[in-house]
C-alpha cells in the first residue's frame, strides 16, 4: 500500500483524472482534495494509505507541482484560488499561464500540433 503523498508526488493515471474534474467541473474544494484524490486512486485500482503528515496543504502543493511540470508546455497551470462568492473555501483550478500577446495569437500549424500531441497525453 502506498502513501497517497508518494503517488501524488509521480505523475500517472491519478494525476490526468484529477485533471479531466478539474477541466470538467472549473475547479475541486481544496479541503475535500485528500478524500477526491484517494478516490481517484482507488478508482485507478491503486491501494493508498493516508499517513498522518497528508494534509490538504502537502498533497495540494504535491499535486500542483507534479501537475504543473507537464502543463508547463502548453502555458497552462493549476493552482489554489479563492472564489470571492466563498471567502472560507479555497478550490484547485487550471488556468492558462500565457502571457496576453500569445493569447491573441493564431496557432501555427506546428504550435497546433504539439498542442494536441500534449493534450492527448494528459488525457
């Protein structure tokens, strides 16, 4: 059985789950993300323990940084935001990490193509 920090720390099949519900959903509570998470693994048939050093924080930052080294090319981050409608409640969510003038910008044919080879990789 292994710990859920020490899956959340390698990027595998957990991982591109949590993202398709953080895609599909616009965001998952921050306070419930051991429980989703340990979900997602059990759902992924990977047998997971929570020790005592697991908190919201430590598997969130874990998990942000993980997620973040394969989003990176595609200039897309997650991270931990508040929604100003819900002061007391802080949510994982994706956000893009181009700067304005790329935003604007028409995909080059090559640019279009890693974009969908690193896509299809994360899903």
């Amino acid at each position: 059985m292994k710990s859920l920090l020490h899956i959340a720390e390698k990027h595998g099949n957990p991982h591109k789950m949590l993202l398709q519900i953080i895609c599909h959903l616009g965001g998952v509570r921050l306070s419930k993300i051991v429980e989703v998470f340990q979900a997602i693994c059990d759902a992924a048939l990977i047998p997971t323990s929570i020790p005592e050093q697991c908190t919201v924080e430590s598997l969130s930052k874990a998990l942000v940084k993980t997620i973040n080294a394969v989003l990176a090319p595609m200039e897309l981050k997650i991270a931990v935001t508040t929604d100003y409608r819900f002061p007391d409640e802080q949510y994982l969510t994706m956000y893009s990490s181009a700067s304005v003038g790329k935003f604007n910008k028409l995909f080059s044919p090559d640019e279009l193509e890693v974009f969908q080879k690193w896509f299809n990789m994360i899903h």
